[in-house]
C-alpha cells in the first residue's frame, strides 16, 4: 500500500488555492522530487503533507502510523542564523517525538548520538550552530529530521545556499539514506539533479504537469524545457 | 562613608519584612522574567513584553478606579488576554504585529491615564500613583503580604514549569514548524508561554513599574547571549544575571534612595556593558 496518496488535493491559505488537482502516490523506499517555478506551490504541498495546513479540498491519505514517523528539513529562517545552540542541542531536540517525559532518556541521547555519527559531525557537536558553515548546518539539520525520521523524509531545498561540491555531498548523502530504506520526498528547483537522483518526479505549477518516472520526465516536452531554462 | 556604616545601614534595613519582601519578590520576578526573556528574544519577541506592559498599566488604572482590593485580580486575566491575542491570532490579525502592538501599547497608555485623571483614587494624588505605576518607584516596598505570597507562587510555578518543559521550550524557540510537522502541539504550547508571559509582567509592574519591565525581560538574555553560545548555557546565564541585578539594584537603591526600579535597570545596563566586554575579549581570543 502506498504511504502517502494525494487524490485531486488543492493546497492553500486561508482558502486561496495556490496549487490544485494535484494527484499522486508515493510508495515506501520511493524518492520522488517535487519541481516548479518559484511560487508554484511546492512548500504550501509539502507544509499540507506535514499536516502544518489542511489541504482545502480533495483526499491526502498518509498510511496509519507514518505521522509520527516523519522528518523534516525545512529552509532556514532567519532566526536560526544566530541562535546560540549547541549542534547537541539541536539534533537532540528532534527526539521528542520519541518519548512523552520531560527529560531526555538515555534511548533518546543515543539515537541523537547514533545521527551525528551518520552525518560524520561528531568532531563539531559540541560547537555552536550559528558559527557553522551552510553545508554544516544543513547536516545538523538533516540529522535532527533523522531523528523524528524512520520511515519518510520530507526536504525543502536542502541544497539552497550551497557550492556545487557541497550541494553533491548533500544529495550523495540523501541518495544513500534512500538506498538504506527511507522515502524521500525532496523540493528542489535543481532539475538536472532531480533526474539523476529520484525515482519520481512532481511538476507542479498551480497545477500538476508531469507525475511519473523520473525517466519519462526528461525526455517528455515539458522536462526537457524546463531542464533546457535550469541549465542553458 | 566607610564601609562598616554600609553595612550597618544595609543591616538595619534588612532587618524590616517590607525590605525582605521586596527582595524575596524581586529575586523571583527576576529569574522567571530572565527566562522567558530568552524565549522572546530569540523568537523576535521582545517588543511584546514593552507592549503587555503597557496594556497592564491601562489595567491597573482600571482596578484602582474599581477599587479592587487586589489589583491582580482584574490585572491578570486582561494582560493574560491579550497576550494570547498577540501571541496566538497574530497571524491572522489584518494588521501587521508590531504596528498592532504599537497601536495597543499607547492606546491602553493613554485610556489609564485618562482614567487615573477622570476618576482620582480616594485620598491619593494622581501624578503620584501614575508615576508608581509606570515606574514602580515606591510599591515594591509597599507589597501587602498577600501580594507577596502570590509572587512567591506564581514566581515558584514560573520556574518549575521552564525547568519541565525546557526541552520543548528549546524546540518551539528554535523551530517551531519542525516542533509542529514531528507531532508537537505548538498551539497549545505558544498559548501557554503567552499566559506565563503575561504573569510574569503583571508581577512585574511592583518591581520596576510597567515602563521599565522590558529590561527585565531583554537585558539578562542579550548579556548572556554575548559570551555564551549554546542554548542552556545561555539560560543559565541569564537567570543568574538577571537575580544578580535585581539584589544589587535593590541594595544599591536603599543605600542611595533611588527609585528601585530604574536602579535595577541601570544595574542591569552596567551588566550589560560588562558582558559585551566579555564577549569582545573572548571573540578576539
């Protein structure tokens, strides 16, 4: 059964549809993109799939259990850019969803642990978010979203910001936590990398374009437009 | 003056329960405001703690006018109001957040004062109970006991409550859309620093009066934040900064015999100074 199907969902604020009809399922160990121009609705569908806004009309169906099993890369706020925290303190703080008590158990630390070891930042977890490089930040909050995260991952632009080195990294990274089981869900305006990367691909632009295989996508007349204006 | 007459005077002072309340009541309005100050300054926050203060002013204008025995009880539940409708619905609120607070801030100024001037408090002068009220320059040392004893308890709950919750305080302050996406209640939870909020200013307005609260809430977390740079490190800071002004400026005004409030503050600003210091020697090191 899929994880999460989407059947004519319309996304928006207070009532005013940004993107509509869009219709899609993913499917465990799936790693689908979700491409667009800027404005196209790509963060309001995925702030909708988190359950952050209710969708305003049609049917989004998340299979039972995976709410509370989902992680979550979003963009950075202006406010994090000098927040005094330890990178601990941040990859820990996405353990709550793990336990109800006021403290962190020791289940709770070693999974934290377990996560700064994977994302290779166990030299920096005691230094302070804020004096990080971009690439670093995006690590520590990648390893946060792992944390809340077993079965799916949810990424808005994890490669924003980045250099081109540093944006391979990432999405070598995110590949491999692919290979090793998670469903990826990714917004990226990176088409070239979409492709090569995911098994799945959502156009959307008020309304949905293409769902398909990512192979498909590139070779169909849309896709390769759009890849044609990403990379001229 | 040498330094034994200091400490005799400070002796002799201390030896009267009006000054022990005052210390008591301000040592605890103090830390539970340096805390949340974290809170509201990280979350950009800070100008609501000056603009709850003032619509606690238009209350407290209200109950004297009423004649309530104990001002708290109509100038609670009003502050706690409003600040669930600035913290909560601001987002769906037409108007911008800081233009609906400035807009709030000298509206409930102005109806107070109008209020303390149509309707003068029995056998009170009016400029006199403006200027304690808005700078809390006497009634601290004038705290009936059941005043204190309410500070003490909702000064104590204050504390408990952060120390219980300072995981998800963390989480909500630095993320809050990710506290809400991996199954957080962060409705529920920004109401509930909303009320707090609203508490410790109300408990406020008798140490350092309803203009000068804001110093309380900002200046121990910004001290803090300039020389530590993890979250708890920062907290920790800040309540022992903001305890340690609160003693000092409370000693040093009735050694001077300045107002206590602006002297917490400016202890609070000789604090402050100390820290960038701090803060620039251990930047360069």
């Amino acid at each position: 059964m899929a994880l999460l199907t989407c059947e004519n969902v319309s996304v928006g604020y207070e009532g005013k549809p940004v993107a509509e009809a869009i219709t899609f399922a993913v499917n465990p160990k799936d790693y689908l993109c979700i491409v667009g121009e800027n404005g196209s609705g790509k963060t309001t569908l995925m702030r909708t799939i988190l359950g952050l806004l209710p969708p305003l009309s049609g049917k989004m169906t998340l299979e039972e259990g995976v709410r509370h099993h989902i992680g979550y890369l979003p963009q950075q706020s202006p406010v994090q850019r000098d927040f005094p925290a330890s990178v601990r303190e941040v990859v820990l703080s996405g353990c709550l969803s793990r336990g109800r008590g006021p403290f962190f158990t020791r289940a709770q630390k070693a999974l934290a642990d377990k996560n700064i070891a994977r994302l290779n930042i166990t030299k920096i977890a005691n230094h302070c978010y804020r004096e990080l490089s971009g690439g670093q930040q995006q690590r520590v909050l990648l390893a946060r979203a792992l944390c809340a995260a077993d079965k799916m991952l949810l990424l808005d632009e994890p490669a924003a910001g980045l250099d081109p080195q540093i944006t391979q990294e990432m999405y070598d990274l995110i590949g491999d936590l692919n290979q090793s089981g998670l469903t990826i869900i990714m917004i990226t305006h990176d088409v070239g990398a979409a492709i090569r990367n995911a098994s799945h691909i959502l156009h959307v632009s008020r309304t949905p374009l293409y769902f398909g295989e990512s192979e498909g996508y590139a070779q169909s007349p849309l896709g390769s437009a759009f890849l044609k204006e990403a990379n001229p | 003056m040498n330094t034994g007459g200091i400490w005799e005077t400070l002796g002799f002072y201390l030896s009267y329960p009006f000054v022990q309340y005052a210390l008591i009541v301000g040592v605890l309005v103090a830390l539970s405001a340096s805390l949340l100050g974290v809170v509201l300054v990280l979350r950009r926050l800070s100008y609501i703690g000056d603009g709850l203060a003032h619509v606690a002013f238009g209350a407290m204008a209200i109950a004297t006018v009423l004649n309530f025995s104990n001002n708290m009880l109509l100038v609670l539940p009003i502050t706690i109001l409003f600040s669930i409708l600035l913290l909560h619905g601001g987002r769906r609120v037409k108007i911008q957040g800081d233009a609906a607070i400035a807009m709030m801030s000298v509206g409930a100024l102005a109806i107070g004062y109008i209020l303390f001037n149509l309707f003068p408090p029995k056998g009170g002068n009016v400029s006199g109970d403006v200027c304690t009220t808005l700078f809390g320059s006497t009634s601290i040392l004038t705290l009936s006991q059941e005043e204190v004893w309410l500070s003490i308890g909702l000064g104590f709950v204050v504390v408990v409550l952060f120390v219980l919750f300072y995981n998800r305080v963390f989480a909500l302050t630095f993320d809050g859309e990710f506290a809400a996406a991996t199954g957080m209640r962060t409705g529920l939870y920004n109401a509930a620093v909303a009320v707090v909020i609203a508490t410790v200013i109300s408990l406020a307005m008798n140490l350092v009066g309803s203009l000068l609260i804001s110093a309380l809430l900002v200046f121990p977390a910004l001290s803090a934040m300039r020389v530590y740079k993890s979250f708890r490190s920062v907290v920790i800071c800040a309540a022992v900064f903001g305890v340690t002004a609160a003693l000092v400026g409370i000693v040093a005004s009735i050694l001077a015999g300045t107002p206590v409030g602006a002297t917490i503050v400016a202890a609070d600003i000789a604090g402050f100074l100390l820290f960038s210091l701090l803060g620039a020697l251990k930047g360069k090191k």
